[in-house]
C-alpha cells in the first residue's frame, strides 16, 4: 500500500481558484430532499421513494442510511407505506394508481416541472399539438408526456429533429421544454421551428428554470476565464452534464464532471493556472468544499468567488408534513 506524503507548502505552485455564483442546491432540490427527510421524521423508516429523489448520488446514499427506499415501479412499493415521487414529475397514471391503492404519496416534483404539465394540459385543451424539447428518457420528459393520451406530445431532441418533424394533420402547434436544457442549445432548436412554423410564439425561457439558466450564465463566465472547469455532479444529472458542454463552448480547454473530489485526475490541471469550480442542481456544497480542500492540498491555491445572480427562490412543503 502506498501511503499519502503531504505536500510540503514550499513545494507547491500558485493556482488561482474561481468558484461560481450560483452553484449547486436549487430551490426545488432543496425542496425535495426536505421531503424524504421530513416524511421519515413524522411516519418513521422505511419510506418508499420512487426513482432517485434528485440525480445525486451522495444526497441519494445519505437518504438511504436515513430510512428512504429507492424502487424504480410503484409496484415495489407496500401499500402501508408513504412514497414519495421525484423531483422530476411522474407521468398522471402514477398517482392516479397510487389513489386507487389508497397509498400515502407525497408529491416532490418540483413546481417549476409542475408549471410546464399545466401549461402543457392547457395547450391540449385548446386543440393545439405540442412539441416538447427535451431529452428521451429523462424522468422529466417522461413525466411530461405522461400528462397527455399517447400521441399529443411529440419529442424533438436536436436542430436535426427540428427541421424533420412533420406536423400531425393541421392541428395548431404550441411547444413547451425540459426544464434542465442549455439554453444556447434550446434557443438554436426553437429558431429551426419557429423558421419552419411561424405562428409558434416567438422563444422564450421560462420552461428553462431560473436555476438551469443562472449557472449556465455563470458558467459562461468561468469557461471564459479559466483553462480547466470541474464541475461537481453526477452523471444522471441533466443540468450537470449541461454545464460541462457551456464551459466548453464559452472557451474553456477542458472542462470535466465529477462526483466528487475523489474522481479527480490531478495530471487535468498539468499547466492550469486558473480552475473553475462549479456544481449541478442537485450537488450539496459540502462536496465543493471538499473538493476545494483538496485543491488546497496540492496547491498554493487562491480562492475567489465569481460575483453572479443571488437567488432568493423558496418552495413550500406540502401541508401535510409542515402542521
């Protein structure tokens, strides 16, 4: 077994470190894992919860030691039990069977994911078919989806999905986003529609959450400066993996996504004078300080903060688990 030689102070070389503004937990992250917390407190261990609360996997592990149980189906689920659905939305059959077993369920999907099912259904009630921008497979997408029958909702993925969608007969088209997307690449996708289809509404951002849009916005300002970008997250988790591709493309040289600070390949900062550090959605501070701790480890690093957004947004709990 190789044992650890600290560094001695002498013999490490400056680094510039550049944390950005906002990073990690988002309201509807924070709001969620409130959930799962505050359902085992008030109705004891175990408590069901249906697909990973959040795409982390600490913040998943942690909940596990905790009393939560993670099934993929409902019907993993006793009916004696509370189940908690994700963050990312459930399609309506869920709890729809979950009443009919005359389960305690507690709905964590995050309001912003509950905004774009409403305006979905109100697209559908006026007639129009609706084109969603998204990723196949998301629990998100899949969510959405499963607001609507089978067939209201197509899903275009790409630019090139976009110029090949047909519309279905002459219904009036409206469309609606994953929440989690780059908003460049979102932006690119709605030109070639609304090219194709001019009476779509002009593009606007707000299925794209606040949250998805200020650390991209960050990050645009991290790629820009810094040669290296790690960004913190797992690699189930959309918007994370979206950060990696805006460090990317606003300049960084390499930018990297990592679970934590042990995945780290030190020789990716060969040459780095400047690294940028960021974290997904759904990453808890606690892995960026650590993280930051063993960059200190190694370097003479000096640590600065990026001046960006302050966000302010809160969710409330459901009501039964705050009387």
């Amino acid at each position: 077994m190789t044992l650890h030689t600290p560094i001695r102070p002498d013999q490490k070389r400056p680094l510039t470190v550049r944390l950005a503004t906002p990073r990690g937990f988002c309201a509807g992250v924070d709001r969620a894992i409130q959930i799962v917390e505050r359902a085992i407190e008030k109705y004891g261990a175990p408590v069901y919860v249906r697909h990973e609360i959040v795409h982390n996997r600490h913040v998943v592990d942690r909940l596990k030691a905790m009393g939560a149980v993670f099934v993929k189906e409902l019907d993993e689920c006793p009916d004696d039990r509370p189940v908690v659905f994700s963050a990312h939305g459930v399609p309506k059959a869920i709890p729809a069977t979950a009443r009919a077993r005359e389960m305690l369920f507690l709905d964590a999907t995050c309001p912003l994911v509950s905004k774009v099912h409403v305006e979905a259904e109100r697209h559908h009630a006026a007639g129009r078919h609706i084109i969603l921008i998204g990723h196949a497979g998301h629990p998100e997408v899949i969510g959405t989806m499963g607001q609507l029958p089978a067939g209201a909702i197509s899903l275009v993925e790409t630019v090139e999905d976009a110029e090949a969608f047909q519309r279905p007969g002459d219904a009036p088209l409206a469309y609606a986003t994953q929440t989690t997307l780059s908003v460049d690449d979102t932006a690119e996708i709605l030109a070639a529609l609304k090219r194709r289809f001019p009476e779509l509404p002009d593009p606007h951002k707000e299925d794209i959450c606040y949250a998805t849009t200020n650390r991209q916005e960050a990050v645009k300002h991290l790629g820009a400066g810094c040669e290296l970008v790690l960004v913190v997250g797992s690699k189930n988790s959309s918007n994370s993996a979206r950060l990696v591709e805006v460090a990317l493309r606003a300049g960084a040289r390499d930018a990297r996504l990592i679970d934590d600070a042990g995945h780290v390949d030190w020789a990716w900062l060969d040459g780095v004078q400047t690294l940028g550090i960021t974290a997904g959605a759904s990453a808890p501070e606690k892995l960026i300080q650590d993280l930051i701790d063993a960059v200190r480890e190694r370097f003479d690093a000096t640590v600065v903060e990026d001046d960006g957004e302050r966000e302010t947004v809160t969710f409330k709990l459901p009501r039964v688990l705050t009387a």
